[in-house]
C-alpha cells in the first residue's frame, strides 16, 4: 500500500465490515509518523522494527517504508549507520538535529489540523 493509498480494506460502504482508517496517508504525515517513531530511541533504530511500530498506527509495507527513509536521509533529517547485528550487518536510522526540528513542525501543524477537523466533525464552524 503505498504513501497516497487507501487502508481499511474492509471499508467498503457505509461503516460495513470496518477494521481499520480509510483515511488517505499523504506523504508529509507519513514522514511525520516515521520521524516520531525514529526519534523514540535515542540510538536510532533499524528499519523492520520501524515498519512494526508505524503498523500500529497505519498499514504500511516495508517497500513503501525504504523510500520515505531514503527521502527523509536526503533531506537530513536522518542520518545512517550500520552495525552487526547475529553475524549481519543491520542499518540504523537516527533523527538528526535537522529532523527534530522538523519532526516538532509537524507536531505543531498535525495540532492545528486535527483541531480543525475536530471541530468540524462536533458540528462547529
């Protein structure tokens, strides 16, 4: 399923069979989830236990997972490292300083968005 894809496939109709959100991830939330679940350790962390931790909040494959990684390294908002892991080398990603920084912008926007649909939802304008 891909940045930009539906989840929940058993949401098909009016509330009938719902499992999961049916709510578009677009790429920028997705960064931001990644970001928020990188930034928990302070070591960085490797990319499956990544993929299972963003799992709890949407469905995600690790094919979709590398290049938002990939990106988010490009943009400096991670840096990389390998380390041996049972005789493997295992890559770690870490939040950089820069990643912070824009993990805390995202988290500022995602209060102001979600506020706003919040209210809408509740019936205000």
């Amino acid at each position: 399923m891909g940045a930009g894809g539906r989840y929940g496939q058993e949401s098909a109709g009016c509330a009938k069979g719902v499992r999961d959100m049916v709510f578009n991830t677009g790429a920028a939330l997705l960064d931001a989830i990644v970001l928020a679940v990188v930034s928990k350790e302070q070591e960085g962390t490797y990319g499956y236990k990544i993929t299972q931790e963003v799992r709890q909040v949407i469905e995600l494959s690790e094919s979709t997972l590398y290049p938002v990684l990939r990106r988010l390294q490009k943009d400096e908002c991670l840096s990389v490292y390998d380390m041996e892991c049972a005789g493997r080398n295992r890559r770690y990603y870490k939040v950089t300083e820069k990643g912070m920084a824009q993990l805390g912008l995202y988290k500022n926007e995602w209060k102001r968005y979600s506020a706003k649909i919040s209210i809408m939802f509740e019936g205000g304008k």
